[in-house]
C-alpha cells in the first residue's frame, strides 16, 4: 500500500494513505512527547516558565489548546454523507460531550491564583493545537468513514 509520505506492502489501519501517514507520524510525535517529559515540564500553571514564551490566562490558553478537537472532529465528521446513521451519531455525541466538558465547560472553571494573571504558555498552546487538530481529525474521519462493522452494527 502506498502511504501519503511513504511505501509499505500491507495496509496499515484504514485504506486511505493520507490518514495511515498521520497515524505514524502522532504515533511518532507521542513517542517524543512522552521522552520529553522525563526532561521538561509543560508551561503552565506551576510549572510555568518564561522561556516558554508569550504567557496568556490559563482559561484563555487551555480552551485555545482544546478548541481545534471540537472543530475538526465536527468538520470531518458532519461533512460524511454516513454521519447520521444512529450508532455514529452515538459515537460522535460521545466525544462532543467530552470535549464540552474538557474545552468548552473545565477551562472556564479554573481557578487562578489571585494576582496571577497569565500563568499558560503559547509554546504550549501551538503543542496542543497541533495535537489535539489530529485527535479531532481521527476520531471524526474513524467515526464517519474508517469504523469497520460501525454501520452493521444493528440498534
């Protein structure tokens, strides 16, 4: 099967090369995650630090960081001709609810130290914008259209 940015003999995950590559290379940006974090800790919150960057209000920051979840899922996942089949639905109001509650609801409930203003980093915000754009993207392509047995599935 041939890969968006490379070649391999057997299908990986799904028979779209554009989605398989992006689940190899988040598969590869987690395992640098993962590493980094024994050496660096994220900038915020307590652990902020003005090599970081550019700081923001924490609430500001976190819903910024979780937006592009919500937009991406709901762009690839409402844009399938499938996505009102019930069990899909059922899936995708499972992570839209999540991510009301994580992005939308949590943020706005942080409390922050009083006189402390801007304690969430840029250089995080971008982290998280890119990750959570793939995690959004996944789920609402996996949910839609890559779901094997989704739409047999009898309700």
């Amino acid at each position: 099967m041939d890969f968006y940015f490379f070649k391999v003999d057997e299908p990986f995950i799904t028979k779209d090369p554009f989605y398989d590559s992006w689940v190899v290379i988040a598969g590869i940006y987690t395992i640098f995650v993962i590493l980094g974090s024994f050496f660096f800790s994220a900038g915020y919150g307590k652990f902020n630090d003005p090599r970081f960057g550019f700081e923001l209000d924490p609430r500001v920051g976190w819903w910024l960081m979780e937006l592009p979840a919500t937009l991406s899922f709901s762009y690839f996942y409402w844009t399938s001709p499938k996505a009102w089949e019930p069990q899909r639905l059922f899936c995708a109001f499972l992570f839209l609810r999540h991510y009301a509650n994580r992005g939308w609801f949590f943020p706005w409930s942080i409390r922050v130290a009083k006189g402390k203003k801007a304690s969430f980093s840029v250089s995080v915000i971008a982290f998280g914008v890119f990750f959570t754009s793939l995690h959004g993207y996944f789920n609402g392509l996996w949910f839609a259209k890559h779901a094997p047995g989704l739409s047999e599935i009898s309700w």
